[in-house]
C-alpha cells in the first residue's frame, strides 16, 4: 500500500514538472511573524529560476565565508 502510494506520488509529481508555464502557488511565512503569511504565485518556470539563483548565492556566502577572515 505504502510503494503504491508513493508511485502515486511521483506520478504527480512528474505530471506537474512537465509543463513549466504552470501556476504554482505557494504560501510563505513572513519573517518576525509566527502567523502571518503571504501567498506567491509564480511560473514552475520561474520558480526553478528562484530556487537556482537562492542556491548559487548560498554556495557563494559558504565559498567567501573564510576568505573575508
């Protein structure tokens, strides 16, 4: 029950990535908030694009941490 639930899963899931152009909305906590949240709603597209550009500027703060020193 559980492996066919899962496939289920990954079935939307796939289904769900193969249209970039779709709206996905997400809600965010707002910071110095417990309750208060904002609802956002992007491209799958743009989405990728902002998750991959949050990543590189991780990777960069992490790489530049100790050379500043």
């Amino acid at each position: 029950m559980v492996l066919a639930t899962a496939a289920v899963a990954r079935d939307r899931k796939a289904a769900a990535n193969t249209d970039p152009d779709k709206v996905v909305c997400r809600s965010e906590q707002n910071t110095g908030s417990r309750l208060a949240r904002t609802k956002r709603c992007m491209s799958a597209r743009e989405w990728d694009a902002e998750k991959a550009a949050n990543k590189q500027d991780i990777e960069r703060i992490q790489a530049n941490r100790y050379k500043n020193n």
